[in-house]
C-alpha cells in the first residue's frame, strides 16, 4: 500500500455522553502504535489515556487496503465537557530483516516503506505544533542549560544580541516600560 494521507489524527471528538467508540482512518501496525487523548475542556487539562486499563483498539482487518479502526473506552460513553483525540505512536524501530537467497515478499517491503513515511509524519506533526525561526533567521543555541531549580517561575526570553536565554522572574518588571 501506499500511504496517500498525511493524516495521522482523528478528532477531537467532543463527549456527548452517548458514545464510547470513536473511529480512526489512519494506518498502524498493531494496537500499540495506537494513542488516545482526553483533554478536559473546563481546564484544558490533557490525559494520555492507557490502552486496555482506558480503551481497547479495535484494527480494520486489512492495513493496508483499509486503514484503521475504532478505539472504545472502558468506563463508558465520553462525558460532556471532555473530547479525545486518536493519534499514533509507531514506535522508531526497523524490524525488517532481508536476507540473501531469502524470498522476496513486496508486502514486506511496502510495510517497511510504510512505517517509514509514517514515522516521518509523526514527527512532521510535531515539528507543525513547535516553535520554530525562519529560514532566513540567525540564532546561536536554542540549548537551555539551566536545571529545573534555576528555571523555576522565570520565563524564557530572548537578550541584546537576539539570543535565547532564562530571563527575568514571573511578575517582576525590570525594564522600561516608556
């Protein structure tokens, strides 16, 4: 198969409190590549859900010529207030071997193809939600070297010369404002 959608995502879907299963149309390889997020609207509050304790994954029979399934949550129907959203999390592993004088099966390769494209569009997708300076910008390190203690209520800034740095504590002003 050929994967002709950049799509790795299905939803959000909103709860209604009358559906516990939810449809994906992407292609995974097994149960596992399949990730589920709660997110709370009141709070924004996200929650990775855990496969079978949270939800069971239920595969199209054929990957390749029908891509997905449905996830189905244990607890129930999906409460008002909250919405999921199904991803995938192929795991960066090759698990194709070849061997000389070995059959020569195309479907192996396709598949190997197949988790290639896709772990690329996996990381497409993140690379789409981060931060990120133009092509024709200039910036020395994005490195944060500070630990976690030196980090704590400061807020990340840039200094005099455009470079990425910890800068100043939350609610305290120490410039001009004129």
């Amino acid at each position: 198969m050929t994967i002709s959608s950049t799509v790795r995502k299905s939803g959000p879907y909103p709860g209604t409190a009358s559906a516990d299963t939810f449809p994906f149309s992407f292609k995974v390889f097994e149960t596992e590549d399949v990730v589920v997020i709660k997110l709370e609207d009141s709070t924004s509050i996200e929650t990775t859900l855990a496969l079978t304790t949270d939800y069971t994954v239920t595969l199209n029979q054929d990957q390749n010529n029908n891509p997905g399934g449905n996830i189905t949550l244990v607890a129930g129907n999906l409460p008002v207030g909250f919405s999921i959203t199904i991803t995938s999390d192929v795991q960066p592993l090759q698990g194709t071997d070849l061997t000389n004088q070995g059959g020569f099966y195309p479907e192996v390769i396709n598949d190997a193809l197949d988790k290639a494209v896709i772990l690329a569009q996996q990381q497409q997708s993140d690379l789409e939600r981060s931060i990120k300076f133009s092509i024709t910008n200039t910036i020395g390190s994005l490195e944060i070297s500070e630990n976690a203690a030196a980090r704590a209520n400061k807020v990340l800034a840039f200094d005099a010369q455009g470079e990425f740095q910890v800068a100043q504590e939350l609610g305290v002003f120490r410039g001009d404002w004129s």
